[in-house]
C-alpha cells in the first residue's frame, strides 16, 4: 500500500511560473520485470522524432527546451552547467543514439519525453513517504543521495525541488532524481510526471500523458489514473488506499 496521500504544487512556485502544468499519471498492479524488444523500438523511433524536430539546431534553442533554461536561471540554477531533463536527454541521443534501457517504466517514459519533447520522470510509490511537493528548498533540508552519485548532497536553497517527508525526491526540478525512491524491476506502483511549461499547451500535454498511460498498459499492464495539476488545481487528494 502507498503511503503518498498527496501531490502539490506550492503558492510559491505557482507566483513564479503561474502557467505551470504538472501531469500526474499513478499506476497500479503493474508488472516493471523483463525486457521488451518492442520497446526498444519506440525508443529508437522516439529518438528519430527528437532529432527531427530539433534539427541542425542547438537543443536548448527549441521552445520545449528553452523554457526550461529560462526556469532554471529563475532560481538561480546556471542552465549551461545543469541542464534539464529533456535537454540533456535530447543532447545524449544526439551524440550516442537511443538510450540504453534501464527498465520498462523508465524505458517507456523516456520514449514519451522524447516524442513530445517535455521533461518526464517516475518515482516508486512506496519509497514516497507523506506528501511529495513542488516547492523551493530551504537550508532544513536534508542531503539526498541522487541516482549515480556516492554521497548524499543538500539542495541549494531556493532551488525547485520535489520532496517528501524524508527529503528531496529530485533536485532542480527535473535535473536528477534521488536514488531513495527511483524506479526498479520490483516497483509495483510508480507515480509518472510530464511538466509543462509554455508554450507547451494543456492539450499538448493531456496528449503526451495518453501516451504515456497507453504505454503503461501495453507493456507493464495494471491500472493507471491521470490528473493534472496547475494554478486552479495545485494538489491532488489521493484515497486513504492509493487507488
């Protein structure tokens, strides 16, 4: 059973980015075991799409991408040094090809960020403990020991950060996720994130969260929910059970 009860955006970031969208989509009784050739495939194909739509330009100077280097400068974040997600999945592509995969869930969310060109990520339900919220980090928060890294970090503060009861989930909004609550062959329940910022529109992204929920059945089966999160709707109840 999760322990999450709620996902929130805080008044604070929603002052700062009032345009901002955050696409929720929980999973349930999924199966995240095995490989999938199939998948493989989308990632390839997802990869092709990136790169045509970016074309002989730089990745940070598409508007999907560019936003985000303009969120980070809002807190302070240097975009040149720490890029986002999307940029630096799309800059990885370009220069190695497809991603290697690393399971179904983040296989599968990796060819969603790649096709539509958004930040998507994934965290396993049950490491969450409380509420997980998109807020800025203050000096009380704890070090996190973020994925590929051998000591744990502190956030800086006034940083975007999405964080539970323990501490940081991942830091700079989408630049790394913390290892704590990453996804893993044994996750059976996952909570997915797509982020939107404009010119990405709300139609944009309840296509890219079909696609991810589509994908979600056809290769890890279960059950999925989607919502979305913005300034009309900042938090999102969950059931006493997670459902």
């Amino acid at each position: 059973m999760t322990k999450l009860r709620k996902i929130r955006i805080t008044s604070e970031i929603l002052d700062t980015f009032p345009a901002v969208m955050i696409g929720v989509v929980r999973a349930h009784k999924i199966n995240n075991q095995g490989a999938q050739p199939k998948l493989q495939a989308e990632l390839r194909q997802a990869t092709e799409l990136a790169l045509q739509a970016v074309g002989s330009n730089p990745p940070s100077r598409h508007p999907r991408i560019a936003c985000w280097r303009e969120a980070y400068r809002s807190f302070g974040v240097k975009p040149k040094k720490y890029h986002s997600s999307i940029e630096n999945l799309v800059r990885r592509v370009a220069k190695s090809g497809p991603p290697r995969s690393i399971n179904k869930l983040v296989d599968l969310y990796n060819v969603v960020s790649l096709t539509h060109l958004m930040p998507v990520g994934g965290e396993d339900l049950d490491q969450i403990e409380g509420d997980l919220v998109l807020r800025y980090a203050t000096e009380s928060d704890s070090a996190a020991l973020l994925l590929g890294e051998s000591e744990p970090r502190r956030a800086t503060p006034g940083e975007v950060i999405y964080c539970d009861s323990v501490g940081p989930v991942c830091r700079r909004w989408n630049w790394k996720e913390a290892d704590r609550t990453k996804l893993t062959e044994e996750t059976t329940s996952a909570v997915l994130v797509i982020e939107a910022l404009p010119p990405v529109t709300r139609p944009d992204l309840e296509k890219a969260l079909t696609h991810l929920t589509d994908l979600i059945a056809r290769y890890c089966e279960g059950e999925t929910r989607i919502s979305i999160l913005d300034a009309e709707n900042p938090a999102l109840q969950l059931p006493a059970q997670g459902t």
